[in-house]
C-alpha cells in the first residue's frame, strides 16, 4: 500500500476535553467560522463553512494549551524524522472549531489555497470528542475518512494532494482544534 502521508497519533482525553472547556469558557477570540476565497478574502457561508470558532496561540500560558503543543511537538517531530523534512514549528494562531448539528467544513478544500496562507507546510487536526452519526473527515485523493473519535489527531500536507471536506453529522456535535506548522 502506498503511503499517504496522513499521520495518525493520540491526545490524551483530558486535554482533549480541556480544549472543549476552554471553547465554550472564552469569548475573547470566538466567532463564526470563515473560509478563505482564492482571493485571499475571509467570507462567512454557512452553505461552506457552518462553526463557531476559538483562536488559541501557541504561545498561551493556559496549562492544557501548553499541554496539547507539547503533544503536537512530539507527533511534528515523529513526522518530520519519518519524511526527512527540515524544521517546522506550529502558526502562531490556532483554531478550535464547534460544529452544531448539520454544520462543518462542507466543501472540499486544501489549506494553501491562495498566496496568503503559502507559508502553512502541514496540517495538524484533533477530534477533541467522539462523533458516531457521520462527522468525519474525508479526504477527496487519498479516498478515506476518519471518523472523529476522542484524541485522534492528524497530521498532512497543506497542498491540494490533501484536498479535505467534512462530513456534516445530521444529530451531533463535534470539536476539533486544528492548525497549521511552517518550516522555519
């Protein structure tokens, strides 16, 4: 089987659910979620995109934060010895994503579409809670979906190889934190 190049690695639960907490305590950087025109605009669609969205930073002194880059460092590091590739560390933005029932990330999309996000290497994504009606990630080339399961964490090429949708869940909720890594 040819390789895919879609890492797949475990958070612990309680950061994943300390994640959650966090989304639902903080309104200093929540919104509704926004998509990227070829552009470069940020537009709302709920027909694309239908989320309420956190910013967290990388450099943020919540203890779960630092826990779960902590995490992310040790999978980034896995992935990059595994490829031979150079340095990369996490954007300094990063996203944690409520989907409502019938919401997600609906339209095939990859994470370098325009100019002003050609600086994003790879993906990382967490489901931080279990999702049994659908929900899952699809990925369009690689033809297989994840199914959102508490912890599981992925990591991918940012280009158009990994063009991705979500797959709505008609009766359920579903968490993710995701972001991105830049070579430095």
């Amino acid at each position: 089987m040819t390789d895919n190049f879609i890492y797949e690695f475990n958070i612990p639960e309680y950061i994943c659910e300390g994640l959650i907490d966090y989304h639902k305590k903080t309104d200093e950087y929540k919104k509704l979620g926004t998509t990227v025109t070829t552009s470069g605009k940020n537009i709302i669609n709920k027909d694309i995109k239908d989320s309420v969205d956190v910013v967290f930073f990388n450099g943020s002194n919540n203890s779960i934060i630092q826990s779960y880059f902590s995490e992310l460092s040790k999978a980034l590091i896995h992935y990059t010895q595994k490829y031979n590739l150079g340095s990369y560390r996490t954007f300094i933005q990063n996203l944690i994503q409520y989907y409502p029932p019938g919401g997600g990330y609906k339209q095939y999309h990859y994470e370098r579409c325009n100019k002003d996000v050609a600086e994003r290497g790879l993906v990382y994504m967490t489901y931080l809670n279990d999702v049994n009606d659908e929900g899952g990630t699809e990925f369009k080339y690689q033809k297989t979906i994840f199914k959102p399961r508490t912890g599981l964490s992925l990591i991918w090429p940012s280009d158009f190889t990994h063009t991705h949708r979500g797959i709505v869940s008609p009766t359920q909720e579903k968490y993710i934190a995701t972001g991105w890594f830049v070579n430095i």
